[in-house]
C-alpha cells in the first residue's frame, strides 16, 4: 500500500493532537537474538515463533504494539529472563494500557542488562511518570541526560527538563484531587479502535464523535500510523446511557473526517476536514436536510491546520486552533477568537495571548453553557503530562483570567482532551487512554460527586477496596501549615499470604477524615515499599495487586514513638470461594435504586474483572433482622441485581455475573447492636469461577 507523504501530513492532523510532548521519542528495535534466547529444545520453536511474530507487530508502531504485546507474552513462559524481550513487553504496555505493568518489564531489563539499549532510563522514567512515581520518574530522567551522549541528545525531540517540570506539577496536583468518577462510556460508544472528541447537540440527547475504527467507507490503513483514518460516529441518549453508535455516513468519505462542534440552535455541524488540507467546515440543517459542507470564513489557512472550534451560546464570540504562525503567535497550536458584529460577521482572528497560549501546544476548546469560561487541552501550564485540561474565563476582552488545571483524576500524566460537561454540571466528558480501555483512546463520562464525605474504613477489615484512577507515586510534599516536621516514614513489604514472596503491588495511603490521598508508592520486584506520611495519625491503605484480592486496611500510627514504622502487608491469591465486602455502595432509602457515591466502587470492581477476564462473581444483597424476612430477601435480591445490571451496562459480561439476595441469614457482626446492623446491611461479591 502506498501513500503520498502529503496524505500522510494531513492524516495526521488529528492525531498530532494526541501525542504527548514526551512521547515524540522513538523506541529502540531492540534485537531479541535466537541465541541468548534459547535454553532449551522443548516448546523452543512455538516461543521462537512467537518473538518473531511479535517483532513483526512491534515494527508497524504503536498501533500494533497490543498485538506484539500478546506474542511476546507468549515467548515470556519459555524464557523470562532475556533482557531484550523484557524490555520489548515493558515499551508495549507503555505505550497502550497497563502502564503499571512497564515498570516490573523495563525494571527487569535494566536489571538483566543495564547497557542492553541507550534509552532504558528515558522509557524507565516515562513508566515512573505515568504511574504518578514522580521522585523516580525525575530520577531517572536525570540519569538518562547524565547518561546520554550529547550527539544523542541533539537528535531526540523530547525536552526532559519540561517532562521532569511535569514531575513536579504532578505531585502538587495529586495532593488535591477533585471528587470525581471518571467512567468508562462502555462498548456502545468505544471500540477496540481509538474513539475521541465527543460532541453534543444542545438537548445533550444526541452524542456525534470521531473514531478511527474499520469502516466500510475507511477500510485502508494509513501508512504514517498504521491506523485507519477518522470517520464520525453517532449516538442517542437513552436515559443515563447511549444507544450503539453508527456510522455518520452522510458525511464519512474515504478521505479523514472528524467532528468538532455543534452550533448553539443545533442547525449547524462542524467538521474537520482532511481533503480540505486541515480546515474546519460546517453543514447547515435545511428543510430537515443537511447541506453539503461549506468552509468557515475567517478562520481558514491555506498554510495551517486548525484542528477545533467552539461558540459562546450567544453564538457572539467563535474560538478555534490554528497552527497558522498568525500575528501574535505564541507557539506551536494556537487558540485564537472573533467576535460577531451586528450584521452577523465575524472579526478578524485575534490570538487569545500569552497568558492563555503557550510555546507548547494548546487544542480541543469547548464553552461552558453559561457562556463564561473556556476549557481547553494545554501541554503547557502546569500540565502533570501531555496534554492536560484548563480553565479561563473571560476578564474584559482581551484580557483573560490565567488558566486554572483542573484536576487530578480528570487530568493524568498522559493525554486528556475534548472537555465537555452536562448544562446541569453534574457529567463531564473527555477522551483519554487510560487503564483498561476498551483499545487506544476512548472517551468517559466525568461523574461529579459533590461535598467531601468521612471516609467509613474501620480498622481490621480487609480486603475491601480497588483504586480505579492510575495510582500516583510515593509523595514527600508536607502541608504548608506545618510549622515542624511531623512526618513519617511507612516502609515494610508486600507478600503472598501463602508462599510468603514479595508481590510487586501498588500501595495507596488515605487520610479517612478528608478523603485524600497522601501518598501512593509501587513496591518493588521483591515486594518491598517506602512512603513518607505527613503526620503520626490513622491512614487507610489500599493495595492492588495483579492475580491478587484487592485488599484494604487501616494502620494506626498515632501512638508511635519512632518516625520510622514497619508496616508488611500479606494479600491473597484470587481463589475460588472468597468473598469481599463492597463498603461504599449505597441505594436509596427502602430501594434497590444505585445512588451516585455507588459508581466509584462499582468501577473498580469492574476495573478488577477486567484486570481478571476470566473471572466469575456472584454479586450477593444481606440486610440486618430488622423487618419482615420475605421483604428483606426481596430487597436484597433487588439491590444485588441493579449491582449486575450495572456492571453488565457498562462493559462486563452477563455470563460471568450472577446475583443473590441472602437477607439477614449471612450476618457478619451480632445484630444487637447498631454497629453491628449496619455491617451487616452490605454487598458482597463472591468469586465463583477463574
């Protein structure tokens, strides 16, 4: 298949928009030689068929690296200590999902042989920063610049001093996460292709996006990418969920198409037009038809590509991205603004200025419904990776207000773009590659949770919980109201219950009476962890761990005399018959109606079955003895299955579920006491098949 290079150029307009500023750095092609590979004769050529395969998938980019990742796993049972496999398997996670798992492969590389390849520590630091280990990202950033020969350093396109700048904003940003669930729309909307930049009409009933999914009309592959090319998708909502999205034929060619906007009176669509060199159209509704798309005027370049456009809901003011060097460029992608005159036209563009745009690049602009604040996608600011999401509202035109990150988990080291949210502001959406995705990028529902609530962990229970979010690095940042240090250091090991070996796990510290995250650190090969805490008080721990039950605990530190504690943690295999209490699902009074503080703990259950696809639950309701005993079996059978139902909605297969309603004839704790009923009054979840 050929292509011309100008094709190429405009195909990837969009993608560009997605490549993080760090991730411009080519992978090494690192040889797995047959030699150091073999050890024995048995299974050797089904292995060596293997690497081979996984090599051939490896070559074509990232768009194959899953596919080379399956073979190379395959070839990893007949021989897991060879340096340049591991390191192959550690890139392929890297660069798609379970960034996790990088770690322990590049690790283990390095270990095997630490002058295997000249970029270990460069893809060793990306692994640290993009699993929130910021101190060992920057860590190891250094000692690839200290590593590197500077002739080396001229030819990569990657600036390590802003990738460890973003080390830096990240553990700031972690340390005041935002009360949010960020949810996976499910397979109705993303695919095993990458699905992004979500628009709505202004009923919010209708949901138009871009994927780059196989299509009848984009069925060739692009030779830049190794992707098929952009086509627009849609969806309907029905109730909190959207119908199985179709293709948007009327407008998919075999040329890339991407979606950007709906106008305020939803008589407009606009689109990003590759055939057209990069320009934004637009198709105007006429006699319940739509036109054939027509260029914007104003905003077009013959020289540049804009990539997005939004309006003011008064349809006043127009903002779109240009990489056109317009006058008062500031750098790379440009947001830029026109406002409308009383005839109807729009002004010339003007650049939004330095306080908003950045040497870096900015994208993906959307309005809020009250007209009032602008969200976009920045690689600058205090971007913690990537491309992060920012604020600014207008102050008096031209001035801006300096723009606001808005949080940690809506923002991740990684890319997240396409901002959007629900005119009554309890959802958000965005796009991101994040774990567990259905493939590549896909685009999930922000669920805003409100006021902060004591986080209920009582001391002894376990295992109880899973961390949905990508879990940050070890933090040593102290509130800025401490006068003294009053810190202190947690350390100790992560082990098999039963064999007593070390578990590489990720380890999350919570402060229960703010509902915080303070510290969160990955344990290494052998199991061992260090964390700095910022006080001597109680902290609840999670744990989560790869073929293990997720686990959950308190560890008291308030009466320690030493500001160095021993904490070991044993976790237990995934094993049939074992049961875990879901804490935090709560349901309306009397009903089996989830309420939203559910979703969280929901997710990451659904998280753990996707990390575990085999798995088989049985999602089971108890109550206390209060009432009639017909009416509680009735209830808690009810509540187990709106539990199924939504794990079912959202991505898990019915087969694997099952649910029952025991009432109080399972009680946990005496029913004679009010503590006592409210254990009892729970849902467990018991694993039935693996």
């Amino acid at each position: 298949m050929t292509i011309s290079s100008g094709f190429k150029k405009i195909c990837l307009a969009i993608v560009i928009a997605s490549v993080n500023v760090c991730f411009t750095f080519t992978q090494e092609n690192v040889k797995i030689k047959k030699s150091q590979f073999f050890t024995v004769e048995t299974k050797f050529k089904e292995a060596w068929k293997a690497v081979k395969s996984g090599d051939k998938y490896y070559k074509k980019g990232i768009a194959e690296y899953r596919r080379a990742r399956e073979q190379y796993l395959k070839a990893y049972t007949y021989n897991d200590k060879n340096a340049a496999l591991n390191y192959k398997i550690g890139v392929c996670y890297l660069y798609t999902d379970d960034k996790p798992e990088a770690i322990k492969y590049l690790q283990k590389a390095f270990q095997i042989d630490n002058n295997l390849v000249w970029d270990i520590h460069f893809q060793l630091a990306r692994a640290y920063h993009m699993n929130y280990d910021f101190d060992n990202a920057i860590k190891e950033y250094k000692l690839f610049l200290a590593s590197t020969p500077k002739r080396k350093l001229k030819t990569i396109t990657v600036n390590i001093d802003r990738c460890m700048q973003e080390c830096e904003n990240g553990k700031d940003l972690i340390t005041k996460p935002v009360r949010v669930v960020v949810q996976n729309l499910g397979k109705n909307i993303n695919s095993e292709y990458d699905d992004y930049a979500s628009v709505f009409d202004s009923k919010e009933e209708t949901m138009y996006f871009t994927t780059r999914r196989l299509t009848r009309k984009n069925n060739k592959l692009n030779a830049a990418d190794n992707k098929y090319g952009e086509n627009i998708y849609i969806s309907k909502r029905r109730g909190r969920d959207w119908s199985l999205a179709q293709p948007f034929d009327q407008f998919n060619t075999r040329k890339s198409e991407g979606m950007l906007a709906v106008s305020p009176d939803n008589k407009k669509l606009y689109f990003y037009q590759s055939k057209k060199n990069g320009t934004i159209g637009y198709s105007e509704q006429e006699d319940l038809e739509w036109s054939r798309i027509k260029a914007v005027p104003k905003i077009n370049s013959r020289k540049g590509r804009e990539t997005s456009v939004a309006f003011t809901p008064d349809g006043k003011m127009m903002f779109f991205v240009s990489d056109k060097d317009y006058k008062g460029s500031i750098g790379g992608k440009d947001i830029y603004y026109c406002v409308r005159d009383s005839k109807g036209d729009y002004s010339k563009p003007v650049n939004m200025g330095a306080t908003v745009n950045t040497p870096y690049n900015e994208d993906a602009v959307w309005v809020s419904h009250d007209g009032k604040t602008l969200y976009f996608s920045s690689k600058g600011h205090e971007s913690m990776g990537g491309y992060d999401i920012f604020s600014t509202s207008l102050v008096n035109i031209p001035d801006w207000s300096k723009p606001e990150n808005i949080g940690y988990p809506i923002n991740t080291p990684d890319d997240d773009l396409y901002f959007s949210m629900s005119s009554n502001g309890k959802f958000g959406y965005l796009s991101a590659n994040r774990e567990k995705s259905n493939g590549g990028r896909d685009i999930y529902r922000v669920i805003y949770i409100g006021a902060e609530k004591e986080f209920d962990m009582p001391a002894g229970e376990s295992p109880a919980g899973y961390a949905i979010y990508p879990t940050p690095g070890l933090l040593d940042r102290l509130p800025q109201y401490f006068t003294v240090d009053t810190s202190v250091v947690i350390m100790g090991k992560v082990y098999d219950a039963d064999s007593k070996k070390g578990i590489m796990s990720k380890i999350q510290f919570i402060d229960s009476q703010k509902s915080q995250v303070v510290a969160v650190v990955i344990s290494d090969s052998i199991g061992n962890y260090s964390a700095k805490l910022p006080e001597k008080k109680s902290f609840g721990v999670e744990i989560n761990a790869k073929g293990y039950l997720f686990y959950l605990d308190m560890v008291n530190l308030k009466d320690s005399v030493k500001d160095v504690v021993r904490k070991d943690f044993a976790l237990k295999e995934l094993s049939i018959g074992a049961k875990v209490v879901l804490k935090n699902i709560f349901f309306e009074t009397g009903k089996a109606t989830l309420k939203e503080e559910s979703f969280q703990q929901l997710e990451a259950v659904i998280a753990f079955m996707k990390e575990n696809p085999s798995l088989k639950l049985e999602i089971s309701g108890h109550t206390d003895n209060v009432g009639a005993m017909a009416a509680n079996i009735k209830l808690s059978q009810a509540r187990a299955k709106a539990v199924v139902t939504y794990m079912v909605t959202n991505g898990i297969e019915q087969e694997r579920l099952t649910f029952e309603g025991y009432g109080p004839k399972q009680p946990i704790a005496p029913n004679n006491t009010k503590e006592g009923k409210a254990k009892n009054r729970r849902v467990e979840f018991k694993i039935t098949g693996k």
